[in-house]
C-alpha cells in the first residue's frame, strides 16, 4: 500500500494521474460513510431496546468507566513519553515550512476554550433538531465584536439558525489590543454524532419497555441491521484495492515527504512508540486480566478493521467492518457490540488523548518552555477532557489541540507544524482508538455476562407471550383458542372420584 505511493513518487506524475490513483479510494470512503448513519441508527435502538433499562444502565456506566480510564491512560503515557524522549527542538519552527506558521486563520482568529467545547458537547448532544443533527453539528467559535454586529445583534452570545460559514466571518488581521472577541454559536457541516447516539439510545430502552406494541418497531430496525451489514459482505471485497488507492493517493499528494519526515521524525517516533506500547502491552494486558483468554487471539481477528482505520484516518467510516468482524469471527455479542461501538466511535479517542498530550509538550519544548508540575498536570487532564469532546472524523484532534495549547499558554500559532505530518500521524492514532472501541466491548460483555444470561431468560419467556397471543384468539366465551388451521384442540376433563361414605 505505501510501497506503490513511494513508487510512484519519481515519476512525476499529473494532478490527473493522481486523481486517477486516488479515485477508487475516494469511492470506497463514500460508500463507507454512506452506510454509517443508517448503521448507528439500527444498531443503537435495536440493541438497546433487547436489553431492559436496567441493564442498558448498567452496561453505559461500564462503558463510559472503561473509555475515561483508558483515554486518562493514553494521555499519561503520551505525557510521560514526551518528557522522556523530549521531541521538541526549538530549530523546528525555523526548518519546516516557515510560511506555514504566518497568514493562517488559525493565528489570526481567538481560540474556543476547554470550557467552550464542554459546552458545545452538551449541545451537540441534546439536539434542538434530530433532522438537522444528521447533517450539522453546532459549534462555538470567537469573532470580533464590529463582524458580529453585522450578523445580528451585539449579545455576548449569539445563535444562528442557519450555518455560518468561514467566508459570511472575515478573518482579516486583527490588532489584539483593540478587539472585543464574542461567541457565536454556529453550525457547521457534518453528521452530529452524539445527538443521533443520545436519542437512539432514549429511543430504544424505552422502546423495549412497551411490550408488544413495539416489537414491530424492534424488528423493523433489526432487519435494516441485517441489510447493512449483507451490503458490508460485498464492500469487504473491495477493501485491498480501496485501502491501496487511498494510502497512495495520499502519499502523492504531499509535496516534500522526505524533509517534513526527517524535520519531524522525533515526533512521529513517539507517536509511533505509544501506539504501539498501548496496542501490544496495554490493551493485552487489559484483556488478560478482564477475560483469561490470549489476547493476541482477539488482536490479529481485527486486522481488516485496524487496516481500514489506518486508511480512513477515521473509526466512523470502518464501523462497518468492525461490526461483521466483532459479531462473525470474533462472537461477541451482538447486544454488546450495538452498544459500545457507536457510542466509542463518539467519546473514546484514545490516540487522541495521546496525540494532544504529545503534541502539547512537543510544542512547549519547541518553544523552549519549562513546564512545571501543575502544567503537565493541566496537559493530561485537558487532553483527556479534549479527547472526549472529539469528533470521529480525519484531523479532528488538531482543532482540539489548540484548547491544551491555551491551557499552558504555549504558543498556538506552531501548532500549524503539525499540519505537514498530520495526515500520518492521524492514521496512526486512529487504529488505538478503533481498538480501544472493540476491546472495550469486550470487557464490557465479559463484566456484563450474568446480565446477560437473565436477559437471555426474560426475552426467551417474553417472545414467547409475543408468539402465542399472536397465535391465539378469543372465542366467544373468552377463552383462547389456536388460530392455526387444521389444528384440532383436545380438552381433557379430569374428573375426581367421589367416595362412598
């Protein structure tokens, strides 16, 4: 895959061969995220209206404990990892691309802070329009008080209805002494995630609760399940020439990959070693520990998933496969795996956790800041928080990085360098946190077994009450009879002998 991007690279070729190269990826990407949203749909209330409240209770709390202790782990081993190899070289800004760091909009307009992305989180996750949070997901962003007059009124905080776009904003240069920032809260192009995911979850246990009114329902959406994952079996076929096209066509793409790599080869390498240090020791270690069972087992029955993240740069768009390769080969449960999934493509960013803490000491290093105590403290704490508030999409942990930046005070405007090695550095982190995903089903469905065993029991004797009044009918003396044709009914009469006294 990257051996035919390295290969082709002397040959110069046109922005049309590239496009060319690059095409049959771009179509297997598109069919990828076509299926997304209807799978996180089905799944999500198909698998929670199987389980009754309780349990769904039970298995969410699970879930969330797993993904903030090992987003928390990541963040303290990228952290601690950083300090050790110390990447940053205060040459760096200097050696790669100085125009990278100048005339951005990104060193021109005010960054959101940590406080304004927990915000956004709680309002992407209560949607105002379930058919809006298909297409948008709102935002905060700061602009200056004169441009956002012109937008409305002059509020602390203004909402807009409809999108605003980085082009209805101007973002000219600013002095800094004179402007007053403002919020607005706009939004922005894109799947909102987290509000699908909270409603189908409402959607679904309480859909579970109403007996047989809802088993039409249930089915309904247990069938879509079925037929997405039928049409995964067909896109899997494609997936060597798909995961080729893409990693070439990006390779193509990069101008001078040679002096961008050697420029920022420390960062990559400690990227790179706690990747693998999580994948290979922590994540088994997990598992041992949790389920007694070979790990390395479980690790290599997800390589297609792993290859299609690390193509992607995106664990939404190999939800697909990772679903069939969960449920199939690996056997676990399905209830589980309609459950965790989708809400781990959302909240756990493992590598994200790790990239951000990374990146923030690599940053302060390279901009020769001594950090204390307190201040790596704030990296790991803010890099967890950030990571959680993350989008499932490529490059998304870059806008997040700017919040620990400015938890530090460590200079936002180098963050740009990291755009050069971004589109590696993210498939990287990506494959921790589609694994971070799959093992916490895992876990979670080893924890919740017992559960699941009464679940089993109570939906065994519920669809069997299911069956038979659907089976049955009233007579006319109230009693039920079969509807069956052809049935015949035996009434046995016992009758009890009467002693002679």
């Amino acid at each position: 895959m990257m051996a035919e991007g390295f290969t082709f690279r002397p040959l110069g070729l046109s922005s049309d061969s590239l496009m060319l190269i690059a095409y049959p990826g771009e179509l297997f990407m598109r069919v990828l995220k076509l299926m997304i949203l209807p799978l996180v749909i089905a799944s999500l209330i198909s698998g929670s209206s199987s389980l009754n409240a309780k349990l769904n209770g039970k298995i969410a709390l699970r879930t969330f404990v797993y993904f903030l202790t090992t987003s928390l782990l990541n963040a303290i081993l990228g952290t601690t990892l950083a300090l050790i190899i110390h990447p940053g070289n205060p040459t760096t800004d200097d050696a790669v691309q100085p125009e990278l760091l100048r005339d951005t909009p990104l060193t021109k307009a005010k960054t959101v802070s940590l406080m304004d992305s927990v915000l956004d989180l709680g309002r992407n996750i209560f949607p105002d329009n379930i058919f809006q949070a298909a297409l948008q997901q709102a935002h905060t962003v700061y602009v200056p008080k004169e441009s956002a007059g012109l937008t409305g009124n002059g509020t602390e905080l203004l909402q807009t209805s409809a999108p605003i776009t980085s082009s209805s904003v101007n973002l000219v240069e600013w002095s800094e002494s004179n402007v007053e920032w403002t919020r607005i809260v706009e939004y922005r192009s894109g799947t909102n995630s987290l509000g699908i995911v909270f409603f189908c979850l409402v959607f679904g246990t309480l859909l579970g609760t109403i007996g047989r009114k809802g088993y039409v329902v249930v089915q309904f959406f247990s069938a879509i399940f079925d037929v997405i994952m039928k049409m995964v079996t067909g896109v899997m076929w494609l997936t060597p020439i798909g995961i080729s096209s893409v990693i070439a066509g990006k390779i193509l793409s990069v101008d001078d990959i040679g002096f961008v790599m050697t420029q920022l080869a420390w960062f990559i390498f400690t990227i790179a070693l706690g990747v693998f240090l999580y994948q290979w020791i922590i994540l088994q270690a997990i598992y041992f520990v949790f389920i007694r069972k070979n790990p390395f087992r479980f690790y290599l029955g997800l390589v297609q998933p792993i290859l299609t993240g690390f193509a992607t740069a995106s664990t939404a768009a190999a939800l697909p496969l990772t679903f069939r390769c969960m449920n199939e080969r690996l056997k676990i449960d399905s209830r589980i795996t309609r459950f965790v999934l989708p809400i781990g493509c959302n909240i756990n960013m493992d590598g994200t956790a790790l990239f951000i803490a990374v990146a923030s000491i690599f940053i302060a290093q390279m901009s020769n800041m001594t950090l204390n105590v307190g201040q790596v403290v704030t990296v790991v704490l803010t890099s967890t928080a950030a990571s959680m508030s993350s989008a499932s999409i490529p490059s998304a942990a870059l806008v997040l990085l700017l919040i620990a930046l400015s938890a530090i005070d460590a200079p936002i405007n180098n963050a740009t360098l990291l755009f050069a090695i971004d589109w590696f550095v993210d498939r990287i982190r990506t494959t921790n946190n589609l694994l971070g995903d799959c093992y916490a089903a895992a876990v979670v469905e080893h924890l919740s077994r017992n559960e699941l065993k009464i679940s089993d029991i109570d939906a065994y004797y519920k669809d069997d009450d299911i069956t038979s009044d659907d089976q049955c009918e009233q007579d006319v003396n109230g009693k039920r009879k079969l509807s069956f044709p052809n049935s015949v009914i035996l009434n046995v009469e016992v009758s009890t002998p009467v002693s002679n006294t």
